[in-house]
C-alpha cells in the first residue's frame, strides 16, 4: 500500500511542474494543474518533453530514467530533472545523492549528441522542508515554478499517506 502511495504523492509533484513547462512551451494543456494528464512526448517546435521515459546511450547506463527530460534542439541543451520527497532529514543528502545519481547518463549524453546536459533535482521533504538550492533549481526549469503550491502538493500528499495508516489502539 505505501509505495504506491508514495509514488502518488511523487507523480503529483512531477505533474504539477510538466503542466507549467508545458503552459510554458504554450502547447494545449488544461485549466488547472491537477486535472492535466501528462503524456509521454510532446514535441513543440524545437523542444521535445519527454515524461518519464528511459534514455537510450550507447554504453550501459544504471540511472537512465529522470522523471521529466526536456530537449532543445535550438538551444542543443538536455535537461534532467528529477523529483524526490525523503523525510525531512534527509533533504539535503538527497539533493547531492540526485545530481550524482544520473552524472554518468549527463556525461554519456554530452558524448553521444553534443549537447550541454543539465541535471536538476527537486526536493521537498515529506512535510515541505525544502533547501536552500531550490528556488534556483526551478529557475532553471522553464516556465513559472512557485515553491508554496509544489509544498502544499507534497504536504496534502504525505497527509493522505498518514490518513492511510490504520490507527493502533495501545
């Protein structure tokens, strides 16, 4: 039951920054936030987004699947970015274990197509703790990011996860 939970909580996290890269790209998307479905691909003009797809490399690579890629063509750039919501210790620790865990694809995708790779994480601890990184983290992600709707996204979701848990009677 909890992973699935988890990865609820973590998919709404990663749908609310595709819909505003996506308004961004101004492609069709919905009204709001939450009733947006991500797809796949979506290719507009020169810039493909892709939503949780592996990234094919020429040498064996691990940790190939970001939660969201977005691929310039015009601006020959490769954008990796990936969402985690640890416990509220751990925030910072997996902030610096996220840009290492896909340094080696970023390398391979400079080698293989002559593209300037930039991995992006974004952490939110289960409660809405954040680092200090953030903000320029969703600078760096196009479109209008704001940090207290991504909090409140997490905060409802680890809400629901505890809403979830049979309560023990001592």
């Amino acid at each position: 039951m909890a992973k699935n939970e988890y990865l609820m909580r973590h998919d709404k996290i990663c749908t609310h920054l595709h819909y505003s890269i996506r308004k961004a790209l101004s492609t069709e998307t919905a009204d709001k936030w939450y009733t947006h479905t991500p797809k796949p691909v979506y290719e507009e003009g020169d810039v493909t987004v892709l939503w949780n797809q592996a990234v094919h490399t020429d040498r064996e690579v691990t940790e190939n699947r970001p939660d969201i890629i977005i691929k310039n063509k015009k601006e020959k750039t490769y954008t990796l970015i990936d969402v985690a919501i640890p416990a509220d210790r751990i925030v910072v620790q997996k902030e610096a274990e996220r840009k290492l865990k896909y340094k080696s694809l970023c390398i391979e995708i400079q080698r293989m197509w002559n593209l300037n790779c930039t991995i992006i994480p974004v952490i939110f601890g289960a409660t809405g703790i954040v680092t200090r990184s953030l903000r320029k983290n969703l600078e760096a992600v196009p479109g209008k990011h704001s940090i207290d709707p991504l909090q409140k996204t997490a905060i409802l979701g680890t809400s629901h996860i505890i809403r979830k848990v049979p309560q023990c009677e001592a």
